[in-house]
C-alpha cells in the first residue's frame, strides 16, 4: 500500500505547485481540518462533569441568632455575594480553562464565583442549579445558634422530616436535581468537559444522580468553598 502521508509535502516543494496560489490553498486548508479532526473528542466519547462549589460569602456567620432570625439571614445569604478578596485555586481556574461548557446557578454568589474563574468566557446561568431550601424548624425564642449549625438542623428537619413552609419539598428538589443530571450528562455527551458552580448541598444531590445514571466520582475535594468534585462516566 502506497504511503500518502508525504503527499502533501512532495507536492507543495514541487516549483510549480508553489506558483499555484489555488493548490496553497487547499493545502492549507486540507492541513486545518486534520488539526481540527485530530483535536475533536472522538465519536461515542463523553466529557466529564464537574460540580463545584461557589466562594465564601460575603455575609458574615459569626453571629448567634433565632429560628425566626435565622430565616431572615438566610434570605440575604440567598442574595447576596461572595467576600472580597479571595483568589481562586489554581486547579480550579484549570478545570474552567478545558471546560466545553461552563454553567452556574443563578444566585449571586455563584455567579461571582463563575466570573472570577471563567475570564472572558460565556457562562450559562440557570435558576435549575439553586440551592434546595433551608427552612429552619420552629423552635423557640431563647433557642440560639450559629448561622452554620442552624444549616444543619434546617437540612436535617428538610431531609427527614420534609419541613419545607410551603417552599420547595425534599421530593420536588430530588426531581430537580435528576433533571440537572441528565442535563449535564447530554451536554457533556457531546465530548467535552462541563463545569457547574453552584452549592453544596445540591451538588451532592446532582452526584447522587449521577452515580444513577453511571457516573463514577474519579476526583473528590469535599464541600468547602471553591471545592471540586469530577465526575467520569463508567
């Protein structure tokens, strides 16, 4: 069998291929395609889909507050941005530069977090990567806690018991977060990686839909803010 991969070069150094502007050109752009071809994910091939969490916020939790002040605190945090001052880790910044598709919620703190580590590249914001709700629990006046371990009842008396106060149920955020999961498992079909910075707790939501669906956690940073979570499919 005749070796053609000098063809184009045995051609371009003859004299009058080089006097022949036409034949450059197709050569040109016969070489671009080949680079394209060769830099495209292969057919049948997916990318992967990583979760990260956003920055800290702004809001301060360094406070001992009520149920009832709590729920107050937790509607600013919902609006609110990240501190400034804080510097993306280097990995993460990594993980934006090979993303195909790079995705956030639309709260505020998640889409600072998306800006400060996209540069100038489009991100898509979608209301579907929100954080589930954090009702907390009606517990009395002299009750006090942190804003950190009122998290953690609230998500406990969410998860268990379904207090929600008429916002969002455990069962309608799990129906959510599948659809975020099979969202990302068709965009990331296409053959690059997808990125999403959203929250902690839908995230690991989103995961455990994941893994449903075939995907294993190849890269687990935990749940700390700008944390990473890659997910490969199997």
């Amino acid at each position: 069998m005749r070796d053609t991969s000098t063809d184009s070069l045995a051609v371009a150094s003859r004299p009058d291929a080089m006097l022949d502007p036409d034949r450059l050109n197709d050569l040109a752009a016969d070489s671009t395609r080949k680079d394209a071809e060769s830099a495209a994910p292969l057919p049948g091939t997916s990318g992967d889909i990583v979760l990260a969490r956003h920055g800290e916020p702004a809001l301060s939790r360094k406070c001992l507050i009520t149920a009832r002040q709590y729920r107050d605190w937790w509607g600013k945090y919902e609006l609110g941005g990240l501190l400034e001052g804080q510097t993306p880790p280097a990995e993460l910044l990594l993980t934006a530069e090979g993303a195909a598709l790079i995705l956030s919620s639309t709260r505020q703190r998640a889409i600072e977090t998306a800006a400060a580590i996209s540069g100038d590249r489009e991100v898509l914001s979608d209301a579907l990567f929100i954080e589930a709700p954090l009702p907390p629990p009606p517990f009395p006046e002299w009750f006090k806690l942190s804003p950190r371990w009122w998290g953690v009842v609230s998500r406990f008396w969410w998860h268990a018991f379904d207090h929600h106060q008429g916002q969002e149920t455990r069962r309608e955020a799990e129906a959510r977060a599948d659809r975020a999961a099979r969202l990302l498992i068709e965009k990331a079909a296409m053959g690059g990686d997808v990125l999403v910075l959203a929250h902690g707790y839908f995230n690991h939501m989103v995961g455990r839909c994941l893994k449903a669906h075939g995907w294993r956690l190849a890269h687990n940073q935990g749940f700390k803010y700008w944390s990473q979570r890659r997910f490969v499919k199997r």
